[in-house]
C-alpha cells in the first residue's frame, strides 16, 4: 500500500480514521466530507496515529505503512468478534488472539507468548483446555469455549506465565555454543542500500558485520546462517519465515540508523514486546546483554533496550533481537563504524553476548570482559 501521511486523502484515510475513533484516539468529529474519497490526513491523525505506534511498540513517525495499517486493523478484534482457528496458511491475527493467548496462560496453559498470532502453540494450548474443561477438542475458539474461558476467569496473577518455561529451556540446553542454530540478518540489501555514508552504504557495513560475526560463531561451534547475500534483498517475512525453518536457536537483525538530529547517536537493542507484560524473555534478556557488551567494549553512547512488536521479532519463533549499531547520521559514529576495527570488536561482543545468554548465572563473567576460549583442534 502506498504510505499515508500529512497531506494524503481518500478511502484509505477514511478507513484510519474510523479505526482510531473506535480506539478513542480521534475524539475530533471533523466536518463531514461529501465522502470518504474527501477524508484528509490532517494534524489531528497524525498525532492520534503517533499516539497509537507509541502504545503498539512500533516506529513512531506518525505515517501509516503496511505495519502500523495491519496493526491498526488488528485492533479492531475483541475477543468474541469472530471464530478463532488455527490456519498453518494465513495464521490469524488480531488484539482478540492475543486476549486468548493472554487468558490461556494465565490459567496455566503453554500458548506461546502472548503475541495476537494464533500459531500452532496457541492451537495446542487451547485443545489442552478444551479437553480438561469436557469441551469438544477440536482446537476453535466459539462461544462454548469463550464461556468456559470466562467463568474460569484469571488465575495466575502478576509476572509473566511464560518467564519460567523459556528460562528453564535455556538452562536446560545446557552452556555451550555446539549444535546451536544461530541466524544472522544483515539489514536492508539489494535495491534497499539504507543509508549511505560516502561511497559505503549501511548494506554493506551490516552485511561485512554479520559475516565478522558469522565467522566467529563458526569457529565456536555454532551452526550460522545469513538470511541474505552480499546483493540480496528479502522482506521481513522472508527473513523471518528462513528463520522459523531453520529452527534457530536466535536470531539476530543487524542494522545501523540515521536519523535527521545532529545529536542521535549510540546503540540500542529491540525484543518483542508489548510494554504490558507480553514479551519474549529470553529476548529481552539476550537484547540487553547484547547492547551492554556492545557499549563496555566499544564506549558507544548506551541508548537501552526496548519492547517493540515489529514483524521481524514478532514473527520469529525464537528469541529475536534487533541491534542498531550507531548512527550513520552521527559524524562520530560514523567514524567509529566506517573503521574495521570497530566492527571486528562489535563483533567479537555479539559473539561473547552469545556465549553468556548459555552460561549457567554463577560462571556468568562481568560485561566487557568475557573472551570466548579458542577451540582445540
């Protein structure tokens, strides 16, 4: 779809709107247009737009692109709306699958995280409690098994049900990086060279990363793929999908900003989540050791880690973490990323982040300091 912004008008606009004022986000009543082709993408979208990425965990720019539109169509499902199954083809999605995931786990049923796509975890979670309830198992959510759901009503209460089940795997697939599937994607690529600093564009600069970082996990064992070459674009689908059926044990997005402020610089890191309590632990434990490693050995501005529902973390059925680098914008960092050097560091701190989210707590060294031991030939 083509993107909606300040100044864009039609149907499409018509439709937004419609979706924020039922959210309670436009209270505005403009003056009626003769019709939906007169709708107009005015100061008062923008800001109720800006104001619904915020709260959806995506990039806040106030324009609707094919993410914020799908996210704003999912919201408009309340549990009860439709029947729910499970489609391996178009999985459903929508605010009404992440309220079952949520009232699943919450009594105690493994559904996978709470992430409004109804996957096979979600389907067998829901057949687990149709068959302890005395419903028919047959793995759809219809009005007998939404009044089971509610006269149960919430059981578990505070934390996160799924923090236990995804540590306790990680702990009990034991400290070492042999075996491990780990997929690598470098950023934009193809016709999509991101941004440009002098005759290097951010494409190439993630993708040298991740082969440092490809070569590295290799030589410690690890299983790595890219999910592109040096000329190849893919959609985040793409990547995800490579990802998903390669059944890896991380995945890890590459990426370095730019931004139009003269004071944006420094590294971040991204984890699926929703700001409410549904997000990938594991995630957010590997986004933070990742940028924590990141900063001790480069001395990098630390920008935090953050829960965010992009489709490239969301759509990925491991941890998955995206990592922004530093900024091309930035003269400084622009600097320290153009140099191989830094890149060979930043690479030797994804490796060592890799090697920690294994290490069993009490053989857990201090950040900056943990070099992975050479492999005995």
């Amino acid at each position: 779809m083509d993107v909606l912004r300040p100044g864009s008008t039609g149907p499409a606009v018509a439709e937004v709107q419609a979706v924020l004022r039922s959210l309670g986000l436009l209270t505005d009543e403009p003056e009626r247009p003769e019709g939906p082709d007169d709708a107009g993408y005015d100061a008062a979208t923008e800001l109720a737009v800006r104001h619904f990425q915020q709260v959806r965990g995506l990039s806040v720019d106030g324009r609707v692109g094919d993410e914020t539109y799908r996210a704003l169509h999912e919201a408009r499902w309340s549990l009860g709306d439709r029947l729910l199954r499970f489609d391996p083809e178009r999985p459903t999605r929508g605010d009404d699958v992440r309220r079952l995931q949520e009232l699943l786990l919450e009594l105690g049923y493994d559904a996978g995280r709470a992430d409004g796509m109804l996957g096979a975890d979600t389907e067998l979670g829901l057949r687990a409690f149709q068959r302890d309830y005395g419903l028919t198992a047959d793995g759809t959510c219809g009005p007998a098994t939404l009044r089971a759901l509610k006269q149960l009503g919430r059981r578990v209460t505070g934390g996160r049900p799924q923090l236990l089940r995804q540590s306790a795997s990680l702990v009990d697939s034991g400290p070492h990086l042999i075996g491990r599937v780990i997929v690598i994607d470098p950023g934009h690529g193809g016709a999509d060279s991101g941004y440009t600093a002098g005759e290097t564009t951010e494409a190439d600069l993630v993708f040298d990363l991740a082969s440092r970082i490809e070569g590295r996990l290799a030589a410690a064992g690890a299983t790595v793929y890219l999910t592109r070459g040096r000329t190849v674009d893919a959609t985040a689908a793409d990547r995800t999908a490579f990802a998903n059926q390669a059944r890896a044990d991380l995945f890890l997005s590459l990426h370095m900003e730019a931004h139009g402020s003269a004071h944006a610089r420094g590294v971040a890191s991204y984890y699926y989540g929703t700001g409410s309590g549904a997000s990938s632990t594991v995630g957010e434990e590997f986004a933070n050791l990742v940028r924590r490693e990141v900063i001790a050995r480069t001395g990098m501005l630390d920008c935090g880690s953050h829960p965010k529902t992009w489709d490239i973390l969301r759509m990925t059925r491991m941890p998955a973490v995206r990592v922004d680098c530093g900024y091309l914008s930035h003269p400084v960092d622009r600097l320290l990323l153009l140099d191989a050097r830094l890149r060979s560091t930043v690479a030797q701190a994804v490796v060592a982040a890799v090697q920690r989210l294994f290490l069993p707590a009490d053989a857990d060294p201090a950040t900056g300091t943990f070099l992975l031991p050479a492999r005995s030939s």
